[in-house]
C-alpha cells in the first residue's frame, strides 16, 4: 500500500481531514512536564493519544526536536503512533531539499532512521534533487508549492512567460515528478484563490495545507477551493492551535476539544459542497 491509498483510508476511517502538527516547543510546555526525562515524547504522545481519532495524520516537524537536541525524542513520538495508532500516516515536516548523496542522505533520515510515510521537500533545487525520495514508490513525497507566508510571493509568484513560478511547480508535481503516484503538495491556507489554480492543475492529487488556525486561513475557504468533487483530497493542519489549547495538567483534553472543533467545522464545510 503507497502512501496515498493510506491516506485514502485514514480519510474514511476517522470521516476526517484534519492532520494535527506535532510542533512542541520547549518554551510552551506545561509546567508539570518540565522534569520528564523525555518531556517533548510525553508532550507529543498525550497530543497523540488525545486527538487519535479525529485526525487523518500526524506531522511532526523536525525543527522543534533537533533544536533541543531531542532527535531520539521524535523517533519515540512516531515509533508511539505505530504502535498505538497504524492506521494514521505519519508526514515528516523536514523540507529537505540538497543534491546528489546529500539527498540520498536525507530520505534515508526520514524514511529509514524516523520511519514516516511522508515527507514535505523543497523543489527549487529541481528533479535530481527530488529523485531519492521518488524512487521510495510506498511513501509519500509532498513538494512545496504555495506556502502560507506572507512573503511568498517574492519568489512564488515570480512571472515566467506568462505563468506563476508555483503554477509551474505544480504542473511538473503533477505531469513529470508524480510517476510513482506519491507526491502531493502544499499550498498554504491563506491563499485559497490559488489553491483553486492549484487544484485546477493537478486534479485529484492530494493537497497539505497548512495555515490552519493560528496563521488566519479560513477553513470553508479552503474546502471550497481545494476539496475534490468527492469531498476529500485535503489535509488540513493545525498545530499552535489544537496544540497549546491548553497550558495545564488538562492540555491533552484541551487539545482534544480544539480539535474536534475544528474536525467538525471542516466536516461542516464538505457537506455544504454536496
């Protein structure tokens, strides 16, 4: 099974869009987490196990652990939702991007030492750059395409005969990186007038959006643009705002709560395309 037919089932199985991002930062955890021998894994893990249900994904972001030197802490966190959860893809935010043995380097980190499903790249370096995580046909390889903030436009929307540079990215994700089947991309929710380009190009492919929550994107504004004609093709992430719901010893149940708010507010929105 490739990383798109897993997601397919994640979708269906929790009636969900909605992936919750795994960003713990060291100056935010509860105070009664702060002399955990691995305080990041157990933050992670009641984020996990609080929202399991609602979510389609998980996706950690790497910076978050490297920069508290807890790398084996985000191996524990994803090992936990294999073991507890296997039903939930697990999307590795890394944005990698180098070339030649340094990108091999990098595929192997996500997929071989942290075992995620998927991982976000960055295409500006061009296909060879990409081709080690490709070549990987059961995982999911998710390129950046229109980012959520406010200075993407400095680059993404640079002309080139007549075309945004981010619409070119996605017509090549789409027609000559996606021979495998397992690329999507990411378009960042406070852009969903081209997140509507965006989905025009590609078609079905699946699409992370980021943006979610703290960052302003709106969610109705995102499903009517974004979502297939069946109502899915969607991954929804929110991280500050489900995660840091709460500040206390009930964090996870906040967290949660923010969560099944938001899972039902995208939920609402599908139905209203029907």
């Amino acid at each position: 099974m490739n990383f798109v037919q897993r997601l397919e089932r994640a979708w269906a199985a929790a009636d969900s869009l909605l992936c919750v991002g795994l960003d713990p930062d060291t100056a935010r955890l509860p105070e009664h987490l702060a002399g955990a021998r691995y305080p990041l894994f157990e933050f992670s893990r009641g984020i996990v196990d609080a929202t399991a249900d609602l979510v389609c994904a998980f996706k950690p972001q790497i910076a978050y652990y490297a920069a508290a030197r807890a790398e084996d802490q985000l191996e524990m966190t994803i090992a936990h939702i294999r073991r507890h959860h296997p039903g939930i893809p697990v999307i590795l935010d890394a944005k990698r991007a180098d070339i030649g043995s340094t990108a091999e380097m990098y595929a192997r980190e996500a997929f071989e030492r942290y075992q995620a499903d998927a991982v976000t790249v960055n295409p500006y370096l061009g296909f060879d750059a990409l081709a080690p995580f490709l070549n990987v046909k059961d995982k999911g390889v998710i390129v950046l395409c229109r980012t959520s903030n406010p200075s993407a436009r400095d680059v993404q929307d640079l002309d080139s005969a007549g075309r945004k540079l981010y619409e070119i990215i996605a017509e090549k994700a789409a027609r000559d990186w996606n021979a495998n089947g397992n690329v999507l991309l990411v378009v960042g929710a406070t852009y969903p007038e081209e997140l509507a380009r965006i989905r025009a190009i590609v078609g079905d492919m699946p699409i992370l959006v980021p943006g979610v929550g703290a960052q302003g994107g709106d969610v109705a504004a995102v499903v009517a643009n974004g979502a297939t004609a069946n109502g899915a093709g969607l991954v929804i992430s929110s991280s500050r705002a489900v995660l840091y719901a709460g500040s206390g010893e009930d964090y996870a149940a906040a967290a949660r709560a923010a969560a099944q708010t938001l899972r039902d507010e995208i939920n609402f929105c599908r139905k209203a395309l029907r």
